[in-house]
C-alpha cells in the first residue's frame, strides 16, 4: 500500500527537535529584546547590520515560521516548546509574554497575519491531511477552513489588500507543490505554477517564492512572478548552493532569503541538511550582501515594518527567533559583497530527494 510520509523540516528542524539541546549552563539570562551588540560571526572588514535582539526564549523545541504585523507589534510564530507537534503562538515583540492560539494533537504551521491584523491564516493536518484554516488573531474562535480539497495544502500568505490568499498545493499529477491563488470574492482557486513558500508583494503586483530545477545541482533558487503567474523571472541562483525562504522588503525594493551548503563552515561540515545564512539583495537581483555571518545556522528570514530583519536561529544553543536591523546596501563595505561572475544560463533548485534544505514540509512516496 502506497503511503505518504510528511517530514516537517524548517531546514534541520527535524534534526534539532530530534537531536539533545545544548546545555548553556544558566540557560542565558537574556532581558527581552536584549541588544547583543556585534555578531560573534562577523568578519574584521565591517558590520552589513546593527542591533542584534532576541525575541523568543525557549529551551525546548523550537520556534519557527516568524511573520510580524504591519502595525509591528506582533509576532506570530509556530514552536514545539509544549508539544512535539507545533502549535501557532503569538507574543508582543516587546514583552516575553506568549499566547497560545492553537492546541490540538495535529501539526499547525505556517502562520500569516491578514493586512488589518485581526485575522491570521495558518497551514494544519488536523483533518488528516493538510489544509488552510483561518481564526482571529485576538478574539476567541474556532479555526475555519478554508480549502478542502483531498491534496495538501500549506504556507498561505495574504493579499496586501486582503481579498484573495495564495498558497501551496501539493500536485498529485506533477508530483511536484504548486502555487495556487484563492480568490475570496469568487471563492474560486486556480494554479500559477510550481514552487515553494510564495510572498506576495507589498503592493500585491508580484510573488516572490523558491522554485526547484529538475536536472543538475537541483538546488532551490528565488524567483518572482506577475499576480497573474506571467514574466516568470529568476532573481537569484547559484550551482554550488541553495536560496530558501525568500521575502519582500516592506517598500518592495529588496528580499532577503537564507542560504543552503553557501556558508565556509556549513561547506566543511558538508551541511546540506542544515541552514547558513541571511543574505540581502535589490529586487533586481543586484548587490548581493550576507546580512549575518554566524557559524550556527540562520534560516525563515522575514520583513517586518520598521525594517528589520527576523529570523529563527539556534545561535544560543536553542532555536528562537531573532531579529536585526540591515545597514544601508550603499554603506556596507566592498569587502562584504560578493564577487559577480558570470552565471551559467541553468536554475539551480535543490532536490527533495538529495536535502532536507528546505523550510517545511516535504512530500515523500516511501
């Protein structure tokens, strides 16, 4: 009998939550949103950014999935602290008080908060297989389901003006995860194309995902397309390592994404099962700078409002979320930009059946 298997990895997520924590001695007794200051990581030649703080604590399981609101007062992230099955939580990013919106046996993950906040979707199995459900964001509710269809569907993001939410689908035709569009007004859903984790743009023009090739290297690149699934155009790639995670600068003009197998130390490790850094580029797939250089892995970058940068990190010896605020890309030293040579004309994507880098949940047919 055909059986699928759901691996929930968020990079070596499922190797951090299977593998013992470190133990830091006092557990590091860290104020809320204390400034760490430099990054330990970081090069001689100078800072690409500033005011690196914590905002999560946990000492078991992890904390992943961060996507703050546009007010910048929340953080909605998805974490194993309680459970081996992740659940959905929110917190002020100014306070360690945490809510547990959701508590069920099954799997949540995936969160993303409506444009007026009040609202947040999020990816679930707790009908058996995975589908989108909807609940608010501070009023108490019962989850709504959104799509229902026999396939598995993950990682919605909103429209910015709240009327339609694409997400992924995974094709049993194609075998591969899909992006699919749902329309609120019309309650109809149709396919863009393949790939993984999209974004929608700040102004709801373009979708910014990761998309695998199926020949070569086969590691994950960035790419955007139109709302409409047009001008399918390939931002960022490389043969020797992986882009993941890809979102929008809050003005649009820029993404940051984490990297796979790029890293020195994730090299001589030969960590392709683990995450490596956050790294910055114009949306035009210009001026290419790594905004953290730690030797733990750094992975699940997001935007928030105020300009900085958040992102789950095991830096401590605990995964938590961390946020820092990028230096201006005219200010960063030469010395921290990668030298540009010509590319070969192919699209690197990273092979489900060679990594576990990818962000969540991969589909395998054992």
């Amino acid at each position: 009998m055909k059986m699928r298997l759901f691996i929930y990895i968020c990079l070596s997520v499922l190797a951090i939550a299977c593998q013992p924590m470190k133990n830091t001695g006092n557990g590091g007794n860290f104020g809320p949103e204390e400034d760490f200051g430099v990054d330990p990581g970081m090069g001689p030649t100078g800072m690409t950014y500033q005011d690196l703080r914590q905002h999560t604590y946990s000492r078991a399981g992890v904390d992943i999935d961060p996507v703050i609101s546009k007010d910048g007062k929340w953080i909605l992230f998805a974490s194993t602290r309680h459970n081996q099955h992740p659940d959905i939580y929110i917190k002020s990013i100014y306070g360690p008080a945490v809510t547990q919106k959701t508590a069920d046996l099954s799997s949540d993950l995936h969160p993303s908060f409506s444009p007026d906040g009040k609202r947040f979707a999020f990816a679930s199995n707790r009908n058996g297989n995975w589908d989108i459900f909807v609940m608010n964001t501070f009023n108490r509710s019962t989850p709504m389901q959104i799509t229902r269809s026999l396939m598995d569907e993950i990682h919605p993001d909103w429209s910015p003006d709240g009327k339609k939410l694409v997400y992924n689908t995974f094709s049993d035709q194609s075998n591969q995860w899909e992006i699919w569009v749902l329309d609120f007004t019309t309650n109809q859903s149709s396919v863009l194309g393949q790939g993984l984790f999209p974004n929608w743009s700040p102004d709801g023009k373009k979708i910014l995902y990761q998309r695998a090739r199926q020949r070569g290297t086969r590691f994950y690149s960035v790419w955007t397309m139109d709302a409409d699934g047009d001008n399918v155009t390939e931002i960022v790639h490389d043969n020797n390592w992986a882009a993941i995670n890809p979102t929008w600068s809050p003005d649009g003009s820029k993404i940051v994404f984490a990297t796979v197998f790029k890293s020195m130390v994730s090299k001589d490790q030969n960590g392709k099962e683990r995450g490596d850094d956050i790294w910055m580029v114009n949306a035009d797939g210009t001026n290419l700078i790594r905004l953290t250089t730690h030797d733990k892995p750094d992975w699940n970058p997001t935007w928030g409002p105020d300009g900085r940068v958040y992102f789950s990190s095991n830096r401590n010896g605990f995964t938590n979320i961390w946020s820092v605020k990028p230096i201006s890309i005219d200010l960063v030293p030469d010395e921290l930009r990668p030298v540009e040579q010509p590319l070969p004309n192919i699209n690197p994507a990273v092979n489900l059946n060679q990594t576990d880098a990818i962000a969540l949940p991969q589909k395998i047919n054992p």
